[in-house]
C-alpha cells in the first residue's frame, strides 16, 4: 500500500498496488454452484473485489476512486481512500489481546457508541446493496483524520441476490458465527447477513474489552466455544446495562432472535445522543 496525493491541497489517497501474474500463479480447486469442480486464482478474487467496490460510495464504507490497469503492464493500481488513523484497535498475538492503536486504557462509553453508530451504518449500507462482507474484524475498522469510522478490506465479500443464504465460511475464525460452524444443522447455508451481525458484534466486544469472547488455541475447542458457550463479560471494566444488551442481542446464537441491523439502530442505547442520520 503506497501513499498518493492530488492536486495543490494535496488531497491524500491509499494506492493498493496488485501484482497480477502473482496472483495468477495462486490457485485452487473449487466447486462451482453445479458441483463442478474448477480452478480459480487469486487474481480472480481481487477482479471481485473491484467489481464489488465500484457499487459503494457511503462514507462509513472504503471507497475506490480510481483503477490503473494496463495489459501491459503487471501492476494494477487500485486508488483508495486514505484512512489516516488506520486501525483503531491492533491485535497483540504475543498477550492475545487487542490495543488502542493511539491511546492508553479503554475506550470511552460515549465514544464507543459513535463508533458503533457508524460501523452499522456502513455495514447497512453494503447489506442494502446485496454485499455481504464476511471477514467484520477489529482489523477492517479504520479511521480517518477527522475520526470517520471505516469499514474496509472487501477481499472476501460475496455479492448476493435473490437471498442471501451462504454455504462456505471465509473470514477469521474468532469471528465466525455459530450457525456457519454447524454444518449438519445447517446443510442449506446459513444467512450471510446475520453472520456479518454476529462478526459486528465480537468486533463491538473487541473494543470495549480488548479481547474476544471465545478464545482458544485449539480450533476445534475454539468451535465448541463459540457454539456453546455462554457469552460472558470481563468485570475488570464496567459497562452500562445498554452496551451488554446491545452486544448480548448481536452475539444470540440463534440466528432467527439474533438482531438485525434495523433492531440496532433503533435500540435505546445507540439513539442517546445519536444525529438525526441515525
């Protein structure tokens, strides 16, 4: 990722520079929606990518403003909006914990909520449009110069149609919802939408706690916490009671109660002090 700016204000931009016969090289066997078995590149994933990104113009979602391609040229320049703050919270493998990337201590309450706000307002927008993003982490939270929040890094995310039912799981598994672990129980898929919900959710706990609800290093372990246990709350840090209901109705195991976007943006907590955009 390189720097760029524009004009005599020198406006700024991300440039995201892709190696084309790189990625080209990087292939797998696939199944197609026939059982058909195929090969696919990971160039084809960032053609995806693009083709996904030239829908979006909100600003709590990253935007593209321009592609550079020429076929004879290797590179592909793909012109982003520049996060200046980057991520707000950065994961510490060593302690297996997040930090605040630009302060000490938790984050305030206050500013917990106008984060949230405007994580479910870019993550709406891109449900609205038939996107599913399916890799909501801590990790794709930006944030700008003037503090915009800005959910980011599409490289996964699956354009839908006619429902919105998933059958494979992409994404980090800390964030995957309990429903696309079970593959007996949900033999048909499971609904793209509610699981960006659950993600959003471990991603709220994240920055309110630092850390993740279900943790372990074992992956099969990790499986079974996420599908049974109880979502508990640190008492190291308190929280209002309209925070733990907020993240306890995203992180509801089951799908069907779990809330949707509308159900958080009408929540009480949330609209406390919220602009009339909310």
């Amino acid at each position: 990722m390189k720097l760029a700016t524009k004009g005599e204000e020198e406006q700024k931009f991300a440039v995201k520079i892709i190696k084309k016969k790189a990625l080209k090289k990087r292939r797998e066997v696939i199944r197609d929606e026939f059982g058909k078995i195929k090969y696919k590149d990971a160039f084809e994933n960032v053609q995806r990518e693009v083709e996904i990104m030239k829908k979006l113009s909100h600003k709590n979602v990253i935007r593209m403003h321009e592609i550079i391609d020429s076929p004879d040229s290797d590179k592909m320049y793909i012109v982003l909006d520049y996060a200046e703050r980057g991520q707000i919270i950065e994961w510490d493998e060593e302690n297996a914990k997040f930090y605040h990337m630009h302060q000490n201590g938790y984050i305030d309450e206050e500013e917990l909520k106008r984060m949230f706000r405007q994580m479910i307002l870019g993550v709406e927008n891109l449900h609205s449009q038939g996107i599913i993003h399916r890799d909501i982490k801590p990790q794709n939270i930006l944030e700008d110069k003037d503090g915009r929040v800005i959910v980011a890094d599409l490289g996964v995310a699956a354009y839908v149609e006619s429902n919105d039912l998933q059958t494979k799981t992409e994404g980090t598994y800390h964030f995957m919802c309990p429903e696309s672990l079970n593959k007996d129980g949900n033999s048909r898929g499971y609904s793209g939408k509610a699981a960006d919900v659950w993600a959003l959710g471990i991603t709220f706990y994240a920055f309110a706690f630092y850390k993740v609800p279900f943790n372990s290093d074992n992956l099969l372990e990790l499986f079974e916490l996420i599908e049974r246990q109880p979502l508990e709350f640190p008492d190291d840090r308190f929280i209002s009671s309209g925070l733990k209901d907020v993240i306890n109705r995203m992180l509801e195991k089951n799908p069907k109660w779990r809330a949707k976007l509308d159900d958080l943006k009408n929540h009480e907590w949330l609209q406390i002090g919220a602009s009339s955009n909310m």
